[in-house]
C-alpha cells in the first residue's frame, strides 16, 4: 500500500515498496537512527488475534535462528496494530525472477550454478528440520558479491498458520508446489520438487503445468510432466533425467535430499559436454576441398601388411622412379599389391591366433617327450634288467647256486626280456619322435 510509505515500523522508516505478493508486501526501510543503514520489512498481508501471536513468534524465532551464507538473515520481528512483519537484510541485486524474466531461457551452466548455491541453503534448513515451502525464482535473491540468497522461509506458512481469518487454501505457490504439499503433507522433498520446477522453467522457458490454480494442482498430483527434451534440442539425456527424478509424485522416489539432486545436475551438465566432443583437423584452403570431421574415436578398421619385407625394400638404383605431379597422383590409380588383411581388433582372429600357438606348443611338447622321455625309459629298464640278473647270479650267490635249474633259467629268461623290452621301447620313442618334429 502506497499509504504505508513514510510510515515508521518497528526501528525503520519505509521508503518505497519493493514488491508485493500473495502473502506479504516488502519495503525498503531505513533505520530512524542509524541512516546508513537499511533493510527490507516484509510485511504479511494478515492481521493477528491474540490467540495465533505466540504462534508468529515461534515461527518467525525459528526462522531467524537460520545462518548461512545462501540464506538471507532475519534480524528482527514485531507487530504493528495486530500486523506481522520480519527485518530482514537488504539484497539490493533484486530476485532471479527480475533477472530472467518468464519465458527467458537461462543456460544450463547458469542455472547449474544457481541451483547448487540454492541446495546448500536448503540442504542447511533441512539439517534444522526447516522447510522453505515456497522455492521459486521470485524467492531467490542475489547478494551484493552475486550470490544467490534464500528468502521467505516459512512466510507463507506463517501467513497460513496464524491467520485469524479463514484462509482458502495451502501454503506455498501453487506452479512450484510438490504433491505432498499440496495435500497439506510438506516435507523436505518438496523444496527438491519445487527447485526441478524452477529449473525446468528455466530451461524451457515455461512451466510444465498450465490453467487455473485447481487444474495445475491437478496436475502436480496426476500428470507426468511433458519431456525437457522436446521442448530444448539437443539437451543431454542425463539433465532431462535427473530433472524428471526429482520430479517424481513419489517423495521417496526422489533423490535423498536437495543437495543430492543439485549434484546430479551438475555432474550431468558435465558429461553432456564430454559426449559431444569431435575433431576436426584444420582446412586446408591450397587444396580447395575440406576434409572431413574425424570422429574423436575412429572405428577400428583392417590394416594391411605386405607379406615380405622385399615389398617394401628401397628400388634399385638402376631401377628409374617417374617423377609424379600431386594432381596425376590423385588421378592415377594404386597398383595392386600382394596384401594380407589382419583385423586390428576383434575377438575371433584373436583367440585363433592364441589357439594355433597352443596346438604347435602341445605338439612340440609331446614330440619331445617322447622323443627324450620314452628312450630314458628305456635305458632305465635296460639298466634294472641287468641288475636283476647280475644280483641274482652274483650278489646272492648261495642262494642261487642251490636253487633249482628251472627257477634259474626263469629268473635268466626275465632279466633278457626285461633288457629286450628296453631297447625295443627306446627304439620306437625315437623313431616317432623323430617323425613328430619332422611334421613340425
């Protein structure tokens, strides 16, 4: 009201309005005796009976215990002929909502910004079991460095709450509103789901639900909201759906908290930028055709290799080399080379290279064992065969002189079978080991 200017509020004088809004009017006030000093008063569009006052007091202590660097301070609180208010500090850079007007489109990197300093105030609040309940570009302020500040903090739910009159309604800004708030169950997704709302709307241009104050609450609780990526070309995949998670009517589908989500926007606005990275070599303007975009990684292709190092030997000295003109070059053909093709990648022509190399190993390997192994045998059961017949016929003479002559000649019989088996077992391990190396 133009009538209040010039009015003294508390230990301030209001100098000029600085905007209205469905709860509150705020204004600029200069301190009766400190002049340097200014504030804004936020003056909230209800009286107060005496009954909801302690009420006021309790939400508005509560909201000045806040203190963070993304949050704007509230110094002080009062009533004036039944009217509440709150001093809070001056942001002299106006709202988000000043800057970007509606249907401005705002930059990812620009808005990725404002929402991560926009978490950490919330994220702060939440810590202090303290929810915002009315997230919107309206309610983010810029400070004096450029920083972005949380405001309103719980006006619309002091205006709600203490009311001595019969207020319509929940508390909050319909467009921004979460389903569960609308419902009367805010929580601290809420704030999250109004924050997408806001970067949806920044990134569009517009809001995603549209009509009359029932048709959008209708809607926040029913109908998914329209894809970012048929409204902004060429947006990552990732943004759009980090923005729709938090999005989700289901509070706990969406992320864990507020500062989760500001970090999964970032961290997609990142990789949207990776995914689109090419090369592209310079023009070469002295030919007079442009090359082509080579992609960052060129698909795998054949690589050809002569099959004798003589093809790619220097020509003789009385061999004469026509000189070629770099446009006959392009116009003549290349001779036909004897080339052998090998794949640079795939999974095929490698495991039948390693294959190959195991057969050759396990061949060799058993060409020379039995080629080395096999004749050893031999060799020992030669040896062991006339150690038994020089033990029985020597080493246990007694014994043997008086044993019968059938069980000597049994004893002679097996010691030269036990020799003939060697050599004919050492004969044959050489003969096919020979043969295996020779195929080899």
């Amino acid at each position: 009201m133009e009538g209040r200017i010039g009015q003294q509020w508390g230990s301030y004088r209001l100098l000029r309005c600085l905007g209205r809004g469905g709860f509150a009017e705020v204004y600029l006030g200069q301190h009766i005796r400190l002049a340097s000093k200014q504030a804004a008063l936020k003056i909230l569009s209800t009286r107060l009976s005496e009954e909801y006052v302690q009420s006021f007091r309790y939400e508005a202590e509560t909201i000045a215990s806040l203190d963070h660097p993304h949050i704007v301070q509230v110094t002080d609180f009062d009533l004036k002929e039944g009217i509440p208010f709150l001093v809070i500090d001056y942001a002299p850079n106006g709202s988000l909502r000043q800057r970007h007007r509606r249907g401005e489109i705002v930059p990812l990197g620009t808005v990725v910004s404002y929402i991560q300093q926009a978490a950490e105030g919330l994220q702060y609040a939440h810590d202090h079991k303290i929810i915002h309940r009315d997230i919107k570009p309206d309610n983010l302020l810029i400070g004096a460095r450029g920083e972005i500040l949380l405001t309103d903090f719980g006006i619309a739910t002091i205006a709600h709450n203490t009311s001595s009159q019969n207020m319509q309604g929940v508390s909050g800004t319909i467009p921004y509103m979460a389903p569960e708030q609308i419902q009367e169950h805010p929580r601290p997704a809420s704030d999250q789901y109004a924050l997408a709302i806001t970067v949806y709307e920044w990134l569009t241009g517009r809001l995603p639900f549209s009509g009359t104050s029932s048709e959008v609450a209708v809607k926040h609780m029913t109908v998914p909201p329209p894809p970012l990526g048929n409204k902004v070309p060429g947006l990552s995949s990732d943004v759009e759906q980090v923005v729709l998670t938090a999005l989700a009517k289901d509070p706990k589908t969406r992320f864990e908290s507020v500062q989760a989500f500001a970090k999964a926007l970032a961290e997609a606005s990142h990789s949207r930028a990776s995914e689109s990275a090419i090369i592209t070599p310079p023009i070469q303007q002295s030919s007079g055709q442009i090359p082509p975009t080579i992609p960052a990684r060129p698909a795998s292709r054949p690589v050809a290799i002569p099959l004798t190092t003589t093809d790619m030997q220097s020509p003789s000295p009385r061999t004469q080399v026509p000189v070629t003109t770099p446009s006959e070059m392009r116009a003549t053909p290349l001779p036909a080379l004897p080339l052998k093709f090998y794949p640079t990648s795939g999974v095929d022509s490698h495991s039948s290279g390693i294959s190959e190399v195991k057969e050759f190993t396990k061949d060799y390997i058993r060409a020379m064992g039995i080629l080395l192994i096999v004749p050893l045998s031999g060799l020992l059961g030669l040896i062991l065969g006339v150690l038994a017949v020089v033990g029985i016929f020597l080493l246990i003479p007694d014994f043997v002189w008086n044993m019968p002559i059938g069980v000597e000649i049994t004893f002679s019989v097996i010691g030269v079978l036990i020799v003939a088996l060697g050599l004919v077992l050492g004969v044959f391990a050489g003969v096919k080991g020979a043969r295996r190396l020779r195929r080899l």
